[in-house]
C-alpha cells in the first residue's frame, strides 16, 4: 500500500539534523576523523570513459561551402535551404523554425 506524501506541510531544511547535535558530538565527529564531507581529488578518482582513449586521433571535419540555394538565419546560426526561408528582419534572413 502506498503512502501518501502532503507536498504543501513544511520541510526541515537541509541539514537541520546537524542544529540539533550538540557542540560535544560536533567536536568529537571532527577528532575522530568522520565527516560527512568527502574530498576526491580528480586524479584520485579513478574514473574514466571506456573508449576515450583518443590521444593519437586526429579528428578532422570537412568544411562544405554554403550553395547558392542556401543562407544562414541570424537567429539559430544554422544553414538552411531557400524554401525554409520565413522573413528577413532588419536585413537578416530567418529560418521558419526561428520565426
């Protein structure tokens, strides 16, 4: 069965355990060495995508030149076909996604 959650009664903010213990029980946490903060240094940590291995790649992207039958909308920056053209604002030209 489950349980119902009010969403609208008020919450304790976070941390609001921590008010609640006293200086002595925070003194001793922090001589003992537990603390709820964990400090992971990124070299430490170990953690690494599988295939990222990409050192000796050279990756390169061929660069085509925009036809005559294309423009470039001043909004998104993107290329598109004349039959996509909406507007020209200001002497700009606008994709019909854009506009």
């Amino acid at each position: 069965m489950a349980i119902s959650t009010d969403y609208d009664a008020p919450r304790n903010p976070v941390g609001a355990d921590l008010a609640e213990d006293s200086l002595e029980e925070l003194t001793a946490r922090r001589q003992n060495g537990q603390s709820a903060v964990v400090d992971v240094d990124e070299n430490e940590a170990g953690f690494e995508l599988p295939g990222a291995e990409l050192t000796d790649e050279e990756l390169t992207v061929p660069v085509v030149p925009m036809r005559v039958d294309e423009f470039r909308c001043s909004s998104c920056f993107l290329v598109h076909h004349r039959s996509q053209l909406s507007r020209e604002k200001n002497g700009a030209p606008v994709c019909t996604e854009c506009d």
